[in-house]
C-alpha cells in the first residue's frame, strides 16, 4: 500500500512536518530534583511515518560529554478532537498513562501531560524552517508554579553534521 503524499493530510497533521530533520540545540538545564543545573548539548532527529500521519522524534541530551537523557517522541494529530498528541518513553522510565495534549497557536505549539506527580508543559516555538526554542516546565503534584526544568534553541543541521 503507499502512503499518501503530503499534500493529501490534514492541515493538522502537515503542521506536524515542522518538527522534522536533524537538529542541534544548547540548552540551559534548571536544578530539579532529577538534576543539577547546567548547560547541555542535544541532537534532535526527527522523521515523518506512515506518510507523514506521525512523526517519530529521538532526542539525545549530552553533559560533561555523556548521553544524561535519551527520549522517543511520537507525535500525531487526533482529528477529531483537533489537537497534537504525543507519547513519550524516555531514559527517566516512567511509562505515560496518556500522551500530551496541545494545540498550535501560531508558530507555537504546546502541550500538557499530567501524572501522579504533577504535570510537564513542553513549548515549541518556530522562528523559522531552520530554528525554534524548547521550553520544558513542570508543576509538582499540589502546586500552582510551574517551574523551568529545560530550555533550548534548535538549529537545524545537515545529515552529515548529525551526532
């Protein structure tokens, strides 16, 4: 069977196509309980499947040189009710009750996950086909303050330049 060209998905699901390529980010990593504060590097490699229905993300954080923190991003468009999904299984462990949820708001997307130990909120903000940020916040379970846990400017880079 072949897979629809892209020109044929949803407006919802061709958004998703911003996210796609290799990319390299700096980021300014926050003390948490999980880690100190810093600066981090991280490769981002990010793929359409299935025609573009998904798009399947690795991201790969370094410190001191060493891989801290690995995760895979599954990103869909849930039609119905018009918003952005994705599922997220990282070197953390914790296996997700139910993917983030969000909506894009311009150049920006945003999504919201919560668990028994609170909620993480992950922005995407697009500054053009070759740049956009990553804000990563959490709110603990019984608090009203989000706190900034990872912050990041992407660029993209060429397959050659992938880490």
């Amino acid at each position: 069977m072949n897979a629809a060209p892209f020109s044929s998905l949803s407006t919802g699901h061709q958004s998703l196509q911003a996210l796609v390529g290799a990319w390299r980010g700096e980021e300014e990593v926050a003390a948490t309980q999980w880690t100190d504060a810093g600066t981090a590097t991280s490769e981002v490699l990010a793929e359409a499947q299935f025609g573009g229905l998904f798009v399947v993300q690795r991201y790969r954080q370094r410190r001191d040189g060493t891989i801290s923190f690995g995760a895979h991003n599954v990103f869909g468009f849930d039609q119905p009710n018009g918003t952005v999904t994705m599922h997220q299984f990282d070197s953390m462990g914790f296996v997700p009750a139910a993917p983030a949820t969000g909506t894009w708001s311009g150049n920006e997307l945003m999504l919201e996950r919560s668990s028994p130990r609170g909620s993480a909120r992950v922005t995407y903000s697009f500054d053009g086909a070759d740049t956009y940020r990553m804000r990563l916040q959490f709110k603990p379970a019984g608090s009203d303050a989000w706190q900034d846990m990872v912050s990041g400017l992407y660029r993209r880079v060429s397959p050659s330049e992938e880490g």
